[in-house]
C-alpha cells in the first residue's frame, strides 16, 4: 500500500465508495440501491425538478391534486391517534399553512428538520382541519436554492430511507453528482459522432449529462432529455436492426403451394372468415413462399380467430412434408389449442401430439420417437418441447402462442430445433405501436383488428356490492334462457391479511342458497388437473350452468353459449387481466354482460373500471395499461431485463421512437455488422449493453 495521501484519479469505473465525498456508510447504501460506480452515479436522474412554473402555493392549491408546495417549517412533532403514532409536521408559505403526516418510520424523519427550515413537499393534497398531505416526498432547502426566489431549476432526486438516513436525499445526491460531473465529465465519450450529432440535432453526452442534473432553463433541460431518451431507444433499435438482419441472412425453404391438408380444413370450416383473417392468411403465404423464414407476430384481440389462421398456416406446411410445433405458455393453454387443432385438422387426418411436462414416461418417450421419425406432423405443448431429448425429423414451423411470455432463449431454443424454420407468433395482449416496435421490433405484424361477424361487444357494468341482489336475478334469468355465467374471484381461500372475496366462500354461498336450484361448477388453480378438466367439460357440454372460478378461467376456455361474467373485487384485477378474463364471454352470437363488483374505491382502480366500461378495443385498453403500470408489465420476465431504461418512455416518446428507429435501421442497412471506423463507438457501446444478447446478431 502507498501512503495515505494518494489520490486517486476518479474515473467513471471509479468504486464509487472511493468518489469524493461518498464513503464506506454511504457507499454501502448507493450499492444497495444499484449505484457501483461514478458512471452510474451520473446516470440517476432526476425524477422531478422544482422550478418557478410548477410550484404552487398554499391558496391555490385543490383537494385531490398533486403539488409542489414550498415553505418555512413552523412546528413539529409526535402525535398520537388511538393506538397510532405519528410525525406532523407544520409549514407555512406566507399564503396559507400545511400539514404534513407520516405514519412508518417515524424514527429517521423525525430529527430531519429545524424550525424555520426552508422546504419543499410534493404529494396529494387533502384536507383533514385543513391542507394535509400524508407521507409527502420533501426536501430541505439550502440558502440558494429556492427555486422561487433564485429562478433556479432544482433537480429532485429518488431515494430511499436507507440513502436518507446517510445523508443522501435530493440535496445530498446534488452534492455528490456536482461533485463527479467536475471529476469525470471531460472523460465522457461519447459514442455518437460529430457529424452524427448534427444530423439528428443532438447534445453532446457530456453537455446532455451536465444539463440533465443543473439545467441552465427549461430549453437546456429538454435537450438534455431529449439526449438521454434518444440514447435508449436508439440502442434498442439498432438491437432489433441486427437481430433482424442476421435472421434475413439466413435462407430458409420455401413452402411455395397451398397443398391438400390447407384445402381440406379450409373447405370444411363452418363458418366463412373475415377480411383480416384473409389478410393476414395472404402475408403469411407470401412469407412462407420466400427463401428468407417467416418471422411474423399476429397481434388480435382475444376471440377475434388467431388460431384458426394459425392452423391453416401450419397445414401448409404440413403439406410439404415438415412438422409443425406449436408453444403454449401454460399447460391449460396448450391443452385448448390441441382440442382446436385435432378439430380443425379432423378433415385432413393429420397425426398431431400433445407434449406437457406431466406426461408418463412412456407416453413421453412415444412421442419423442415420433416427432424423431417423423410419423407426428404437429405437436403442441409447453416448454416441454424445448427440453433437449426433444427432437424433430424435419422442423419447418413453429407458432409461439402469448409469445411475449417467453423469453428470447425460449424461443431461440426452439427454433434451434430446425433449421431455420418459420416463425409465426401470436398474442392477444395488444401492445401500444411504440411499445411493439421495441418488444417485437424485429418481427413483421399483422393485426386482426375485426372480430368474427356474429359478435356483439360485451356490455359491462361496474356495481356495488349492495346490488348484488339485482345482478343474481340477471344471471337467473339468463340461465332460465339457457344461457350460462362465470363468477370469478381473486383469491381462492379466506385471507387474513387480504379482505377479498374467496371463492372457497363463494362458491358456497351461491351454491346452496342463491342459485340452489341451478347446477353449479367450481374450479381453481390448486385443484388436481383431471378435476379442472371435468368441470371445464361439463361446462362446455352445458352441464353446468355456472362456472365459479379464480383466474384459471382466464385462458383455455371457449364456450360462446357463456353470456354473463360476474367479477368480485374488480378493483383488484389489471387491466389486462380484466380484459383477458372479459374475452371468455362474447364469443357467440348471444348479447353479453360483464359486471364488475367493485369492493373499493382508490382512484387509480376506479379509473381502471372506467377504462373497462367505455370500451372493448384492446388496443386502448393497453394503452392505458401501459400508462398505469409502466412497460414492465409488457415483458415477459425473461425479456423485461433488457430494456433497462431509465428516462424512456414508451407512450410519450413515439417522435423519438420512430426517428431512432430510422436511423438505427439506416445504420445497419449500410454498415450490416457494424465494420465502419465511424461506428466504432457506437458498436462498443452495443456489446456493453447487450453482452447478453450477442448470439442473436452478427458482430464481434
Ligand atoms: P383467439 O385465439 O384469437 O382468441 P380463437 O381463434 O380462439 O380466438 O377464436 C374464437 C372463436 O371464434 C373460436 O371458437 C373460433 O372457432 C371462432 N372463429 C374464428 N374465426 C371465426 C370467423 N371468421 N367467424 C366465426 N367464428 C370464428
Ligand atoms: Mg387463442
């Protein structure tokens, strides 16, 4: 070791423990919380600025809104409430006074403030003996730096109780990001050339990174941003650039007639189908014609016919003399699609074989020797196909049903088992346009935006539980027409710590006195298999003439004749789910009803039954979705982890998205595997962030 007095040169590797003015205790809470080194220091953003334009005042201010308040502290202290102690806290901005309240974690907050204190809070104002806001977000000032008086943007910071118990609140976090801006920011490369930054009228990395935290005005601040969002999507894109060029490199076959199985389905189908089924049939015998492998997602609601098009898909190839695998995310799903493939498929006598991880050994070692030998031209099932003693004859397509439930290895693994086989994904989760270029940003799509001619849109009403009396006369009166009803429940028992309605319960009740005289199903996720199945029989062959079930109905059920579905604790469910759960009624040619029981009455949930209300277009719905809960939700856990973004947002950023998107394809168009010297940077830049992803694309 060399003496104390070292210094060392700080750098954007630098552990950040060793940047000036962090620490052993404080770096041990920035690791917790994700920051290991200066660089990623410089990538916590601000999640908030404060500035003149959004700071209100005490009289301005309404019940129910958000705002930024700034004021002197008058007093402070703990109180009691029953058995509850809290910290109230009393401010004062010279127009009016607030309270501000916490309840948890009474111990760090309560030696944070000096009367007189200049702070700011932001949270939801309401009014208990006047002005109040629970649990605000909140900042102490420093002389300086009141945004009011100095028209200075402050940057506020998020950060948890373990980063402010060391001192590391949005102040704290100014400091130390000022601190190795000064030490590293003239070290910063920036990946994108001169040239490049003009034509896309670009901020530097460096000037986008000192603007981003002390933004000189808001115009500074809007580059800046606009940097930072460009940086994320274009990396994004340029991935799904190269993923799709070293898949258009590949040569597959061509699967060019129409053949006999096609025919024999298609003439034998009852019903005629609709001009986007034809459409989307149309592209998919265009790509399956070319040399170059189908990679095509069909985006269509629930019940608007992806399966049988994805059959008639599949019987071509059959045709041809190559096996088709079909890959369900869950066991009951893959379960449905097998009942609709060996029905569909009936006229044509094609050998087709389920594969789920609970078969017996024997069953599973016939089916492994015929998919080997070729004598099975279809298997469907779950990741079971993609377990390694799995293998094909001749793999020429697979159909990845809910493909955003399966990570990019999922699929990678199956397609591995041909060679260079078509693929055709399907999903019932409308992603927002923005979103889908990033998710599916390498695939074609088609949308089946219309649903089968004979449909109603559901009718849905959101109810309080004091009319449920009312609704079980409906439903009554819908069975007495031969119709049948789901009611369906969050959870399945009685829960201590959760005051929802258990189906366990439910079922009893509405079984032995509310519809005693109608006959009744049951079924939930913890029951054996073979039971579900019976239930779900007996309610597709109309034995049963209400289903009461938990989420598991949610796919795998196709019944038309079902017309009412009751949903308890609506407020409970996402929108998503709610809509997936809505698509089993409404699939026949009978009006149907959707009721949602709403138990509570938060504004996000109430604003979530709305949405349900006004519309069936799935494409709003997750949109809305998608503005609620953020693109996580989108990704299939395996996938979420590569988009890792920190100021990207995809319902807002669809200018930046599409321009990026341009580029980044421009880009590859010219440069395929990223050789040119003037890409150089921008190539590092790539492996960094996707080291993981780099067997999907050309470039080493
Ligand atoms: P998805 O998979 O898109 O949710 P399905 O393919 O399961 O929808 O189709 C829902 C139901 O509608 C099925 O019973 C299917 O046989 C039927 N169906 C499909 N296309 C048509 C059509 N063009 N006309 C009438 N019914 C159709
Ligand atoms: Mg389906």
């Amino acid at each position: 070791m060399t003496s104390a007095t070292t210094y060392y040169q700080t750098n954007i590797d630098t552990d950040i423990t060793y940047l000036k003015g962090v620490g052993p205790q404080r770096g041990r809470a920035l690791k917790q919380f994700g920051i290991e080194n200066t660089g990623q220091l410089l990538y916590h953003f601000p999640r908030r600025y404060l500035d003149r334009t959004n700071i209100k005042k005490i009289n301005q201010v309404k019940i129910g809104e958000e705002a930024v308040l700034i004021g002197k502290v008058e007093s402070f202290g703990l109180k009691q409430a029953g058995r509850r102690r809290f910290f109230q806290l009393n401010m004062d901005d010279s127009y009016g006074y607030l309270s501000c309240v916490w309840f948890n974690g009474i111990s760090w907050i309560s030696d944070k403030f000096q009367i007189g204190d200049n702070i700011a809070v932001f949270g939801k104002i309401e009014f208990r003996n006047g002005f109040q806001i629970i649990h605000p977000e909140f900042d102490i000032l420093e002389e300086g730096e009141d945004p009011v008086n100095t028209g200075k943007i402050l940057p506020q910071y998020a950060s948890t109780a373990g980063l402010k118990s060391v001192g590391l609140d949005s102040r704290g976090f100014r400091k130390i990001i000022n601190i190795a801006l000064e030490l590293v920011s003239s070290q910063i490369i920036d990946y994108f050339t001169p040239p490049f930054r003009e034509e896309e009228e670009l901020y530097s990395l460096m000037d986008a990174l000192l603007q981003i935290h002390n933004p000189t005005d808001a115009h500074h601040l809007q580059s800046a941003v606009y940097r930072l969002k460009y940086d994320e999507h274009f990396f994004l894109q340029l991935l799904m650039a190269l993923k799709k060029m070293k898949r258009d490199d590949q040569r597959g076959r061509v699967f060019s007639k129409r053949g006999e199985y096609e025919k024999l389905i298609f003439d034998q189908l009852d019903f005629s189908l609709t001009s986007a089924q034809i459409q989307v049939l149309k592209d998919i015998r265009n790509d399956l014609g070319s040399t170059t492998p189908m990679n095509r997602l069909i985006q269509g609601d629930v019940g608007s016919g992806k399966t049988i098009v994805a059959i008639l898909a599949a019987a071509i190839v059959v045709s041809h003399g190559s096996q088709v695998a079909v890959m369900a995310p869950t066991e009951i799903l893959a379960e449905q699609h097998f009942k609709s493939f060996e029905l569909f498929c009936k006229p044509a006598e094609m050998k087709i074989a389920l594969l789920t991880g609970n078969l017996k050994k024997g069953e599973r070692e016939e089916i492994y020797n015929g998919l080997q030998n070729g004598h099975i031209q279809m298997v469907v099932g779950t990741h079971a196909l993609i377990q390694e003693g799995v293998s094909f004859q001749d793999l020429g397509m697979i159909i990845v049903d809910e493909q955003h439930r399966f990570g990019v290895e999922q699929r990678k693994a199956l397609i591995d088992k041909g060679y260079s086989p078509e693929v055709l994904a399907l999903t019932a989760t409308p992603i927002p346009r923005t979103l889908a270029f990033t998710i599916h940003g390498d695939m074609q799509i088609s949308i089946i935006d219309e649903l089968p001619k004979n449909r109603l849109p559901v009718i849905t009403k959101v109810v309080e539980p004091s009319r449920m009396e009312k609704v079980y006369d409906f439903m009554r009166k819908e069975m007495d027409a031969g119709r049948q009803c789901f009611v369906i429940f969050p959870i399945i028992e009685e829960s201590e710590t959760r005051d929802w309605k258990a189906a366990d319960t439910g079922f009893k009740h509405l079984s032995t006195s509310v519809f005693q005289n109608y006959q009744l199903g049951y079924i939930h996720g913890k029951m054996k298999k073979e039971e579900r199945d019976e239930q779900m029989a007996a309610m597709a062959d109309n034995h049963i003439q209400c289903l009461v079930a938990t989420t598991v109905v949610e796919v795998g059920i196709d019944i038309p004749n079902s017309t009412v579905m009751v949903i308890e604790n609506a407020e409970r469910f996402g929108l998503t789910q709610l809509h997936q759960l809505r698509g089993r009624i409404g699939r026949g040619s009978h009006q149907s009803y959707c009721i949602l029981v709403k138990h509570g009455d938060s504004p996000e949930s109430v604003h979530r039954l709305q949405v349900m209300e006004s519309t069936t277009d799935g494409f709003k719905i997750s949109d809305e979705d998608l503005k609620l809960r953020g693109p996580g939700e989108f990704f299939g856990k395996k996938q979420h982890g590569y988009i890792k973004s920190k100021i990207a947002n995809f319902t807002e950023d669809g200018a930046i998205i599409r321009q990026t998107r341009k580029r980044a394809f421009d880009l590859v168009a010219n440069d395929p595997n990223l050789q040119l010297e003037r890409n150089q940077k921008i190539k590092e830049q790539f492996i960094e962030n996707y080291r993981h992803m780099l067997e999907f694309v050309n470039i080493n």
